[in-house]
C-alpha cells in the first residue's frame, strides 16, 4: 500500500535559517504529493502540491519539487520566521481511478523558530 | 462559503456511550473523509466516501460508522466510546482524489 516517510522532529531553528523537512513516499503509479501545515488549535491546511514529475509546488516562500528518480518531495525554505511555526504534513493522494477518495499522510514534523 | 465546519469542538464521553460527530460542507465536494490525530502518529484514515451512497472504510475503522445520505453531510457514530477513542477528529473533504483536501476545525474528544 501507499506510504509516507517524514524526516523526524522536533525541528528548532533561528529566524532566518533554511528549512529542509524531508519526505519520501511508496506508491503504485502516479500520486499527486501534498504539504499541509497545521497551526496550534487549527485544522490543517494545503501549503503547496505537486501533481506530476518534476513539478515544483511553492507558496509563502515554502517550496518542494516531486522528484519521482528519488521518490521524493522535500520541503524547503530559504529563510524562515517565527510566524512558521507549525506542525508540516507530507501527504500522497492516490491517481485517479485508483484508492479514490484516500489520502496517506506522514507523521508530522513539528517546527519551532526562535527570534 | 462556510467550508468545512464540525461540531461539538470539544465532547467529553463515559466509556461505553454513543454519540455522533457532525461535519457538513457546502463546496459540493463528492470526496469526504474522517481522520484521527493522536499525538505522534500522524493522521490515520477511519471512513471515507467518495459520493453520496458510497462510503468505504480506511486505516482504523473499528469502533466507527459513516453514512453519506447527502453531499454535505458525513456524520461519524462511535458505537460504543473507550478510552482508547480519545483523539482529535477531522473530517477533510476535496473535489477530487488528486486535489488538495479542505480541513474543519476539528473536534476533541475524551472518553473516560
């Protein structure tokens, strides 16, 4: 079955240091990869996507590029603030006609940035 | 458009009582599914649905029912609350399987 592998946590960082939060997954045929991130007491919320090979999702200065040789999809940030601290979910949705409907998440990784 | 809204925020159950978590959306989602966190593990799939009628079970659906009746509204039953059903809820729901998933609020539950 589909699978995601995060980079464990807790990740504690200065402002303004680069952020890399990897990510790798196990799936069957062609997944659309996710990052949510979900903020103290809230629901979780898309951050960026990748729908195919090579695609790079990118949003608030947050990037990650779906890199199907390596079955990746890292999550990165040049220079981060204290307002990005949140748990960062990487995420897989099955291709179309297949696992319809199921998405498969990691476990999380937690992220604190210290003025 | 109000999104993803779930009610209670926060239950607390006796061990062996049932209830029901509310979840409703109004973006004519067909794709609509429940989740658990529980600290250190991630999201775990309980039901999903992807329709009215059609609803099927995912990682951990023991001790849980869905129904999908309508397009708005996937309601999740404990049957039969235990400690072990301590979580926080979220039910999630999206156009499709390849587009990304709108979250509620999320609902705490204690079961003592």
């Amino acid at each position: 079955g589909n699978s995601v592998t995060q980079m464990e946590g807790p990740v504690t960082l200065s402002e303004e240091a680069f952020l890399t939060i990897n990510c790798t997954y196990t799936a069957t045929g062609y997944p659309s990869l996710f990052w949510y991130v979900q903020y103290p007491g809230e629901g979780l919320q898309l951050l960026l996507k990748a729908t195919k090979a090579d695609d790079k999702g990118s949003n608030k200065g947050f990037e990650a590029t779906y890199r199907k040789e390596t079955t990746s999809f890292h999550l990165e940030k040049g220079s981060v603030q204290v307002s990005d601290s949140a748990v960062y979910f990487c995420a897989l949705s099955g291709p179309l006609n297949t696992n319809a409907g199921k998405s498969t998440f990691g476990d999380g990784t937690t992220l604190t940035v210290k003025p | 458009n109000a999104g993803v809204t779930q009610t209670p925020k926060f239950q607390v159950l006796k061990t062996g009582q049932s209830m029901t978590l509310q979840c409703a959306q109004d973006m004519n989602h067909e794709y609509m599914s429940w989740y658990r966190q529980d600290p250190g593990m991630g999201l775990r799939l309980i039901h999903y649905s992807v329709g009215a009628g059609i609803t099927d079970q995912g990682e951990v659906p023991n001790g849980y029912n869905v129904s999908r009746s309508t397009t708005e509204d996937f309601p999740l039953r404990l049957l039969s609350a235990a400690p072990s059903q301590t979580s926080v809820y979220f039910c999630a729901s999206s156009y499709s399987s390849s587009e990304k998933q709108y979250f509620g609020p999320g609902t705490r539950l204690t079961v003592t």
